[in-house]
C-alpha cells in the first residue's frame, strides 16, 4: 500500500510489452480515476516526473488534452528476453503522483469538488503499436487502485492475525483473520505467485463482518 507524503508519491513499477519488439515504441504514463466509472485523467492528481542521478529511466513529459503525460521509450535493444513470446521491458523510476493545488484545480472547467474524498488513483500505462497496414493499435493496462492520502489510509483494514498459513490444495479448512477497519463489502485476496513472482491464479473472498 502506497500513502501520499509531500511534495509527491514516488512511483516503482515493470512495464511489459508482449509479443512485439520490430521498432521502438513509446511507453506513455498518466494517472487516472479508481471509482467506478469509465477509466479517465483524475482532476486532482497528475503524473510528476523524477530526475536525477538516481533515476534510470528516460522519459519527458507532454500535455494531452490538458493531461500530464510521461512518454518513455521501449527500446529491442534494451532488456530483451530470448524466451517465446519476446518482450519489451522497462523499469520505471521516473515517475511519482503529484497533487495539484486547490487553486489550480478551480481553473479546470467543470471541477467543483475539492474536497478530500476523490484521493485513490489508478496509474495508467498506454503503449501506441505500429501495424503493417499503416494503422496503429493501442493497448492500455491500469494499475490496482493507489491511495493517496494518509488519513483516508489509516481507514483501510489492517490484518493482526490469520488462523492458517496454509493448507492442502484440496481446501474445506476455515480461515478466521482477525484485525481492525473491516467492513461488510471487504474482500480478502489470495494470490499465488509462479516463477519470477508472475501472477498465475487469484481468488477473493468477501468477509462475513468486524470480528
């Protein structure tokens, strides 16, 4: 879980590109909503990027639409894999969560919350994929939602103890997690993890209420 600390969050993550290394391609990264509407730009939060000695990643900043955009490039040459399909990597270092300010957000036409509640986001990654007749595909992918403010944080559940820590594949053994800020509509996630910690298979369960 990631909390919102002045002036900006900073951002880790891997970008992959399956199935496709002719030419190089630009990784473009914004941040975006995580209600439950259709995907789009958060008004109150915006993509920052990061420079330094530090930083590995290459990137430069652009404006789409009134949206901050990093563009990064995925190069064949760079971190190529010889295992079937062939992909484009990158390790992004370059890019935190910024929070605009209050005033600035009156400035965008038809934005008028600027309250607290609008803080969990989404990073979204966009890639623009050249094809050979002349057309061009684009792919999108959005990260699991990110809180952005430590208050609202303090509220998410927080697991003290859990009976089991594992079981036969077979199942039909209970699992009782006890813990503080649980609610009717929370959900536990069980994840299981293959070779290099690909995500192979999930599972979720919702709880029956506050122990």
């Amino acid at each position: 879980m990631f909390f919102f600390l002045p002036p900006f969050l900073r951002i880790s993550a891997l970008s992959q590109l399956m199935g496709y290394n002719e030419k190089p391609v630009n990784l473009q990264m914004f941040i975006g909503t995580a209600d439950d509407r259709y995907l789009r730009p958060h008004a109150f939060y915006q993509v920052h990027r990061i420079t330094g000695k530090t930083v590995a990643t290459a990137s430069q900043e652009i404006i789409i639409s009134s949206t901050k955009v990093l563009e990064i490039p995925l190069l064949p040459e760079n971190n190529m894999s010889a295992s079937s399909p062939p992909y484009l990597s990158c390790s992004i270092d370059c890019a935190g969560i910024l929070k605009l300010r209050n005033s600035d957000i009156e400035l965008r036409k038809g934005e008028t919350d600027i309250g607290r509640k609008n803080t969990r986001v989404r990073v979204v990654f966009r890639v623009h994929i050249p094809q050979p007749n002349g057309k061009v595909l684009s792919l999108q992918a959005a990260s699991i939602p990110v809180e952005c403010s430590q208050r609202s944080a303090q509220e998410l559940p927080q697991v003290e103890k859990a009976s089991l820590t594992g079981c036969l594949v077979s199942g039909g053994e209970e699992m009782v997690i006890t813990g503080s800020n649980f609610f009717p509509e929370s959900k536990v996630m069980f994840l299981e993890k293959g070779p290099g910690k690909r995500l192979v298979h999930t599972a979720s369960h919702t709880q029956g209420g506050n122990p």
